[in-house]
C-alpha cells in the first residue's frame, strides 16, 4: 500500500513538536528569572511615607492649666443697729465707695432730746459729787457718800455715752472700700435692728477660686505668681494666697485662692479664669508641634511615634505646658523620633518609610 508523502510530514512534524516540549517542561530546569528582586523592590516601594522630627527631652517646669471663678473678697450687708424710718439714701448703686461714707440714714426722732437729757444730768452728778469731795474734806460728809456720789457721776457719763451711741446708729456706715452693689432700704421704709440697707463688695483685691487635686496641691506655693484669663478678655497677674488645709470629702480636691489687684474694680466678680499655675517641681519634656496629637483606639490622647525598625507605635502624653513653638509633653521616650505628617494614615505597629523634616 502506497503511504502518502504529506501525512508522513505531519505526523514527524507532531512527533518532533511533542518531544520539544516534553525536554523543556518535564526535563530541562527552568532558568531562573528576576522576578523575585523585581517583588521585593515593588514591596519596599509600596511602604507609607511619613514625615519625622527628631526630639530630646529637657528638664521643664511643669505648668497645671486650671479653671476657676473670680469672686469678691467679701461682701457685707450693711444693717440697721435701731429702729426708725429711712429718711435718706445717699449713694447710687454701682460707685466705688471708701470707708467711713454714709449710706442710709433714719429719722433721728427723740435721740437729740435723749443725749441732751443725759448730758444734764451728768452735769448734775457731776456737781454733787465735786461738792461732797469739798465736804468731806471738812469732815462734813463721809468717805462712803462720796463714793456714792462718784457712782452716780459713772452712771450718768455711761448713759450719756449711750444716748450719743443711740443717736450715732441713726447713720449706716460703709465698712470698708469697695461697690455700692445693691440698695436694700428707700426713703420711707421702716427698718428694725438686723434689717438691711444696701450691700457693699469689696473687689480690691479680687479672688480667682480654684479646685487643686491631691496630686497638684503639694507641687505649688503660696505666694508664688500667677497668670489668669478671665473670660471677660482681661489677663492679669495673680498671687496664690490660700490654700484649704481639708480637701472636699465629694471631689477629693482643695479650695485655693489667688488674689488679682482691682484698684480701679473693672474686673468683676462671678466670672470663669483660666489659671496657668507652675509647679515647684521640673519634669523631663519634650517640644513638639500641637498638630501632631491624635487619639488612639481607646480615645487616649498621644503621640505616634517611630521604634528602631521603622515600626508605628503610639504613647499617651501629658500636656504640661505651651509657647509659641507648640506643646510640651511627657510620655514619650527620652529620645523620640516623632511623625509630624501622615501620622493619621498609619496605625500601631505599621512599618514604615521615614524622611526627616524640618521641624
């Protein structure tokens, strides 16, 4: 039988085909190609970027920022020592007054008539008892009665002093300087011992009320000085003058008082401070900018931060001060590399490609 030529052709050709590649899939090792380094570099690049700042701590005083009160010095209610009618207001509320000024005054009725009485009759006693002094001197009178006309002089310069004392409470006095706050007593009204004329606060000086906690309290001084903001817009020095020797047994914490001058009293009193108070004691701190805060998943307030292999970590801080290069915090390691851009896009214990910046 007569092959045909072509078939014989493809059949070799297939043969041959096959037998390439069985060699080099089955038999022949497969050369090995840069894939790998092309990976590895590919992986290095797909790293994030973050921008860090390197920083040491320093030595810092240690600064608590509190909230407060401004409060007046004292306040008084100035009250009727008799009982009469008012018969005339002469201060208007809201002047600065000085001691001594009068702020009501009562009908002074029959009080006159009363010291004029009791001056007379000191006057009488006090001719009786001269004139028994003269007689006993002649052996007239008796050492007894003289005594008994010197207690009848004593008796009548004591009720002359309390007539005049009696006429003297017709005047309600300013105690010391301060405002004519409020107006309690008008023309006509009746006022018995204890009732009241008017209110005067004193400002000058005026109090900022702070709450110090069981660990602040022992780390600040009296005396030392203080910078307060009031929420008015005023800043002003103040001096720590008190603080409570027995905590609040509901917050644990204690009344301190600092005082602020307020001659001119333009500062004025129920309002919210700000106080920034130093501690006697420094702390290791480190400066870093205030944008660089963030918070963790527990809602802690911290810094992220870079270790020695380029990994995310994150500590929680403690602002303790601020100037105008951002804010001094405690928390972070002595030496601290710091990232100040793209710390919102990487989380803790993500590896990194760091540059240093400029901060």
């Amino acid at each position: 039988m007569k092959i045909n030529r072509s078939l014989i052709i493809a059949v070799m050709a297939s043969l041959a085909l096959i037998a390439w590649f069985f060699y080099h899939n089955v038999i022949a090792e497969p050369e090995p190609t840069a894939a790998p380094r092309q990976d590895s570099a590919a992986a290095e690049k797909a790293l994030p970027s973050v921008v860090i700042v390197n920083r040491r701590a320093e030595l810092r005083e240690q600064v608590f920022e509190l909230f407060g009160q401004s409060e007046a010095n004292r306040q008084v209610s100035v009250k009727a020592n008799t009982a009469s009618v008012i018969v005339s207001t002469p201060l208007k509320e809201g002047q600065i007054v000085n001691k001594g000024q009068v702020m009501c005054v009562q009908n002074i009725d029959a009080r006159d008539a009363n010291v004029e009485q009791a001056r007379a009759q000191m006057s009488r006693a006090k001719l009786e008892y001269e004139a028994a002094v003269k007689l006993a001197e002649r052996g007239f009178r008796s050492e007894t009665q003289v005594v008994t006309f010197k207690a009848g002089l004593d008796a009548a310069s004591a009720a002359l002093k309390a007539a005049e004392v009696e006429r003297s409470h017709v005047k309600m006095i300013v105690p010391f300087r301060g405002v004519f706050e409020r107006q309690e007593a008008q023309v006509g009204d009746y006022l018995n011992p204890g009732q009241s004329c008017g209110l005067v606060v004193e400002l000058d000086p005026l109090i900022i009320a702070i709450q110090l906690t069981e660990q602040q309290v022992g780390r600040v001084n009296i005396g030392q000085e203080t910078e307060v903001k009031l929420a008015t817009g005023e800043q002003v020095k103040g001096t720590l003058r008190r603080i409570e020797a027995v905590a609040n047994p509901s917050t644990r914490s204690f009344r301190t008082e600092i005082t602020v001058p307020n001659k001119d009293m333009t500062l004025k009193a129920g309002v919210t401070a700000e106080v920034r108070l130093k501690s006697k004691e420094t702390v290791l701190a480190q400066n870093i900018p205030a944008g660089v805060l963030s918070l963790d998943d527990d809602g802690n307030i911290g810094v992220r931060y870079l270790d020695s292999q380029d990994i995310v970590r994150f500590s929680v801080t403690t602002t303790i001060d601020e100037d105008e290069n951002g804010v001094w915090v405690t928390g972070l390691p002595d030496q601290t590399r710091i990232i100040i851009t793209g710390q919102d896009y990487v989380a803790n214990g993500t590896q990194v490609q760091p540059s240093l910046g400029t901060n």
